[in-house]
C-alpha cells in the first residue's frame, strides 16, 4: 500500500486502521501522526513523522497477533497503559504459562481528559474497555494487572466525582486488581514494552494547622496536587484538645487525606515549632499524649514512601489557618458532619476513653480474607451460607443485591449516625408519615442486626 497523497486517501487509510483496532496493540498512539494531518485546517501535507509511522504500522500488519477465545466463565486478566495523550488496554486469556491476547482497544484524549492525573487515565481506560466489552465482562471474573494504586482508587468510599459514578457503573461486574508481573505472552510484547512505567510520581503540597479555644478545637487542611488543584478540608474535632494536639490532629489528618487521594509522596507544611521538631527527632516528646501522636505520626509516615516535614512562618499558611479558626467556632450542633470528614480524625483522646463496641462485620471479614470458620460444624455452615451474600473489596464489605449496586455495611457507630442523619438532618421533612415509619423500623432492624 502506498501513502495517501491527499486528504480523502488519509481518511480512508484511518477507516481502515480503525477497522483492524481489536488487532492492533495501542492503534491510536501508533495513529497519531495521521490525527494530527487530519485536524489541519490548511492543505494536505504529509510530513516524515507521518511515513515512519506508516512504515511501522505496515510492519506491526505483517505479523499480527492471534487472538484467542476464552471458554464460558473463565479468568481473564486485562492490562492498562496511558500516556498524556492516549490509553490503551488489553484484554488476555491464560493458557498454560502464556497468556493470549483477546482484544485491544485505544482511546485518544480529549480537551479536559488531557489534564486527567495518570491514576484517573487509567481508570478511565478502564470504564471504556468495560463499556466496549461488556459481554467479557458479563460472562468472565476480570483481573486487572497494574502496578499503580488503581485497585486502592476505585475501591475507595471517600471518592467523589467523576471517580465515584465509575465505581458505581463497575461495580456490576466482578473484577479484581493484582499487582502486574512478568509478561508471560510474546504476543504482548508491542503492548507491554511500549507501556510507560507511568508518569514519575509527584509530590502533594499538604498545609495544616490547628485551632483550639473555648468553643471547641478544630483542624483545617488544604491539599496541593501536582496539578496545582486545590482540596480544601475543615474538620471540628469532638472532643476538647490542646493547641499542640489540634496540631498534630492536624497532621494526621493531613495524611491521611493525602492517602485516600492516592499519593505516595507528600510534603507537610505546618506553622508548629512543636510539631515539627519533634516529628524529625529534634525534641523529645517526654508528654505521654504526645508521644502517642508521634508514634501516630511514625505509623502513617511508614504508609507512604516520602514524607517530610517542613516548619513554615503563620503567614504562608493563612487558608488553613482560616479553616481550623472556622471549624472550632462551630456551634455545638455541626459537630455531627458528614461521615467522610469525621473518617479522617485521629481522635486519639476518644481512642484511649471509649470502648469499642463489637462490629458484626469482622467475623464475615475474617471468613472473606482467610477462610477461617467456627470450630462448631452448625456455625461453620451459617457463617458459609451467609458469606455468599457478601464481597469484600478492599478493606470494605459490601451486601450483594439482585439487579442493585453492592449495598455498604456499616457497623453500630456508622449505622446509628446514619439513621440520625437521616431523621433529623437534610431528610427529616422530606419522607410521608408511612414511610418514615418503615424507615423507622427498618433502622432498628439494622441497628439490631449490627449489634448482635
């Protein structure tokens, strides 16, 4: 074949790349010299960019893989890779020790999509192949093969966002994330060995501080991305703290953000002299409290493969100082906010002083995780049945429903906050009398359920 000589021959050339897509390995990566003639509002040119392509594409068409057919119910793994520009993914079958390829598709990104964080490109990729291959992923538990936190991302309950309408539509199918290893597939080869390792990870800029007076003690946080998006937290604490606890709750809470937004490297900055002195070793902490939050402090740091500490002036952090002023002025009554604000608090005061009630979850958890049964046969065979009714994705378990999304469980704590929530916060007015009294029996239905 020879190379278009004008525009009409170009857009022939494209339809028939577009035609040989599930055959080719990451077709639009490979495609884009011929994108870019194709957008130019001028005359036909066709460039060198354009014959080398052409002559690779021609190249890779010579020995095209084989693709193969998976048999009815059986694994499948899928592989991901993303550039600034385009996503690719490959959907395998196991044989032996190799693995097939069954389809490939591309995708090219556009506008906003561009300015997308790898991790969401990624998961992007991932809802697109879905949508593509829905009879695959009906018929077939998936395995998705990456070495970025993924898994972690979409299987977190604090996402909001575009990211959570694409948990919700995957959580349909039965699908898993695996660190990816070797490659077992020479047919892979193209596909594997031009994936970028992904973009080199950067670093969250985190600002926090603490805020402590007569009317309560509060935590303000603000969260940099590399993209220079900024995520603003304001978070009343519950019970009384110091100023120097307020700072370190700050912290924590800092951190533990940074960790639900999938970083791995975070930078602290907090106006503490306290803090920052003794989080790096330069002061003793000789306070029995505040060793606690130091040894905190040291847990969290260990989930995270860079974090440092840095002492700045009280004038360069005034946003989050701005926000912890606002949530310790709160009145008494917002102290009941939202479940993903009060999930990032330490709270090691209430730690210490309250005792934790028993959580009807661990036992189903512990059976998901391990397979451990109760050594009494006529347990062992309820806790069986029962299970079946449940998945584990993550640290979270989730009630399967007929034709539903996974249903959340919760334990007491959570449940009971829920129900109040829901009968004397936004929803309170709303329902009719006969459904708030259903709702009403139905929460303690639950309630009992969590607590026996």
């Amino acid at each position: 074949m020879a190379p278009p000589r004008n525009l009409r021959e170009a857009q022939k050339l494209m339809g028939r790349i577009t035609a040989l897509s599930r055959f080719i390995s990451r077709a639009t990566e490979k495609s884009l010299p011929f994108f870019k003639v194709l957008k130019r509002e001028q005359k036909f040119e066709w460039n060198a960019d354009c014959d080398k392509a052409f002559s690779e594409l021609k190249e890779y068409l010579a020995q095209l893989p084989r693709l193969a057919k998976p048999s009815p119910g059986e694994p499948l793994f899928m592989y991901l890779a993303s550039s600034h520009l385009a996503a690719s993914s490959v959907l395998v079958k196991p044989e032996g020790q190799s693995q097939h390829p069954i389809y490939f598709s591309s995708h090219l990104f556009k506008d906003a999509e561009t300015r997308y964080t790898n991790l969401e490109k990624l998961a992007l990729m991932l809802v697109l192949s879905v949508r593509k291959l829905r009879p695959y992923f009906l018929s077939h538990p998936v395995t998705v093969l990456t070495n970025s936190n993924l898994g972690r991302l979409l299987t977190n309950s604090e996402i909001s966002g575009r990211l959570i309408k694409w948990t919700v539509e995957l959580g349909e199918y039965d699908i898993q994330y695996q660190p990816r290893t070797s490659i077992k597939a020479q047919a892979l080869a193209d596909f594997l060995i031009e994936m970028p390792e992904g973009e080199p990870e950067q670093t969250w800029r985190v600002y926090v501080d603490g805020s402590s007076n007569r009317q309560g003690s509060g935590v303000g946080v603000v969260l940099i991305s590399p993209l220079e998006e900024e995520i603003h937290l304001s978070i009343r604490l519950s019970f009384r703290a110091s100023n120097n606890e307020a700072e370190y709750e700050a912290v924590l809470a800092g951190l533990q953000a940074a960790k639900r937004m999938g970083s791995t490297k975070v930078q602290l900055y907090s106006d503490s002299q306290l803090v920052a002195q003794q989080t790096d070793g330069s002061y003793e902490a000789r306070n029995d409290r505040m060793r606690k939050y130091t040894e905190a402090f040291a847990q969290l740091k260990a989930e995270f493969k860079e974090v440092s500490l840095l002492k700045i002036p009280r004038t360069e952090n005034t946003k989050a100082d701005g926000l912890a002023r606002l949530a310790s002025s709160m009145t008494e009554w917002t102290e009941e906010g939202p479940i993903t604000q009060v999930a990032f608090v330490a709270q090691i005061d209430q730690a210490e002083a309250t005792p934790q009630p028993e959580d009807w979850r661990s036992t189903l958890i512990t059976f998901l995780q391990t397979g451990i049964t109760p050594p009494d046969p006529s347990s062992a065979k309820v806790l069986r049945r029962r299970a079946a009714r449940f998945t584990l994705i993550g640290d979270q378990l989730y009630r399967r429903a007929f034709s539903r999304p996974l249903l959340k469980c919760l334990g007491p704590e959570d449940a009971d906050y829920v129900m109040r929530e829901a009968h004397q916060g936004c929803c309170g007015n709303h329902p009719g009398g006969r459904s708030l009294a259903r709702e009403n029996s139905i929460g303690r239905l639950l309630l009992a359920h969590s607590s026996s």
